[in-house]
C-alpha cells in the first residue's frame, strides 16, 4: 500500500507541474505610439485574473508568467483601456 501511495502521489505531482511550467512563458511587449502618449496594456490571465501594465512611448517590456495562446490582452493609447474591450490573443511574438 506504501508503494502505491508514493507512486499515485508522485503522479499527480508530475501532471500537474509538467503542462503549467511548459505552457508559462515571458512575451515581449511595446509602446509603438509617438512621445509624449503612453500605452496602457491589460493583461487578461485566465480565468480571472488581470494585470495592469503602463509603458511610455518607444519603450519595450518583457512580462513573465504568461500562458502564451491562451491569455489575452487589451491596449489603449493615452487612456486605460475599458473593462471590456476588444482583447488580442498573447503570442510568443512581439506584441504591441
């Protein structure tokens, strides 16, 4: 019984560790507006979870523990973007 606890456990440790760290990933971000604008991104985690990021112009960021192709994002020029807005998929590309 000893044997099969420690192997059960041992399981569930690698399924769930093995896709979370393969899929969590940095993605660069930028502000490609002209001085003196400032870009506001939201970040979208799934499933509730947002973060807020504010670059001035022609500065680029990487931002880490994203979860590329499935978290979103939204940005806006000058004005924090609205809580429900037109949201882009993060790719592993530069995203702007």
């Amino acid at each position: 019984m000893t044997r099969s606890v420690f192997l059960l456990v041992t399981s569930m440790m690698v399924c769930a560790a093995g896709p979370a760290t393969a899929a969590t990933r940095t993605a660069s971000f930028g502000c490609e507006a002209r001085k003196p604008a400032v870009c506001y991104f939201r970040i979208l985690y799934h499933p509730r979870y947002n973060r807020q990021i504010v670059l001035p112009a022609g500065m680029k960021v990487t931002v880490p523990g994203l979860n590329i192709g499935h978290d979103r994002y939204c940005v806006s020029v000058g004005t924090p973007p609205r809580h429900r807005c037109a949201s882009k998929l993060i790719t592993a590309d530069y995203n702007y």
